[in-house]
C-alpha cells in the first residue's frame, strides 16, 4: 500500500488533531497534558504558520502520519527543530514513519538544513529507537527536560541517517 506524502492544509486539522491524540495516548497513559486545549486550533495554527511546515501521510484517502517542523527563532536558518512527529498506532511498522522521516530528510537538504532537532518523551521507547535507527543521536547524556530528551541529526552532505547509524 503506498504512502502519499503531502503538505497538510487548514482544512486537514481535525484529522491531525485525532491522529496526535491517538498516537500520544500511547506513551501518555495517565492522559494527555494537553487535555482541555483545543488541539485542532493548535494544528490550524501549526498549518497556516508561514515559518514553518506540516506533512502527513495518507493511505487509502486517511491521514495515517504528521510531522511539524519550522526554524525556532533565534536559532540558525540552517537548522530545524521537529516538533512533532507522530505515526498512527494502527500503522506502525508498516513503512509510513519511514516514509514520512525520509520526506522531512529531503526537503530540509533542499532547504539547505544542516542539522535537525527534536525532544522525545523519555518514557517513549519506541520513538527513541525509530529516531536513533534514522540516524538522530542524544544531544547530551542529561540533556532535555524532566520528562523528554533532546536528540539531534546531521545533515551535511555525503551523511546518510544509514551512515551515521552504522547500518
């Protein structure tokens, strides 16, 4: 079954909503810290950003995964933070995180991003092990906050996420 990778559009926020609850609900199984916000706002907002993207991958017509990434101000044009990254559960190992990542991967080279950032929830094991597998590496042995940890990925030129991974 393929995957289509596609810019999201405003109109695709409840659907980016409902999948980010789904896949958080996995590693937040007290309930999500963002319970009582209005997450489809949250994801028009994360859409219509002119400083930012969001992806997502579809099979059979239905939003199957997201990604949100944009250049933190202050931080280097040549850099790009990941805010969210989510694969729905019903999916997983099926090929779209993969698919998804690698979409993110080409763009940012097109954009001339040298290296990517992102925090994962300390308690999710297998978001650590997609990103360590792809190629992203802990910041710091302590880095992060309490609950999540911040990894990293180099993107200069004649690296691969293989290569770095030592695949």
């Amino acid at each position: 079954m393929p995957t289509v990778i596609r810019s999201a559009v405003t109109a695709d926020a409840p659907a980016l909503a409902a999948l980010h609850a789904r896949a958080r609900a996995t590693y937040y199984p007290e309930g999500l810290p963002d319970e009582g916000l209005d997450v489809v706002a949250m994801w028009r907002g994360a859409v219509e950003r002119r400083d930012g993207h969001v992806l997502c991958a579809v099979r059979d017509g239905r939003i199957v995964g997201l990604a949100s990434f944009r250049t933190p101000e202050g931080e280097a044009t040549d850099t790009v933070r990941l805010f969210q990254f989510h694969v729905d559960p019903e999916h997983w190992s099926a090929g779209v995180g993969t698919d998804l990542h690698d979409a993110c991967v080409e763009e940012w080279r097109a954009d001339g991003i040298r290296a990517a950032s992102l925090d994962v929830h300390r308690e999710n094991r297998r978001a650590q092990v997609f990103y360590a597998r792809h190629g992203w590496r802990r910041e710091a042995p302590g880095g992060g906050t309490g609950t999540h940890m911040c990894m990293r990925l180099s993107l200069t030129a004649g690296e691969t996420a293989q290569e770095t991974a030592g695949e």
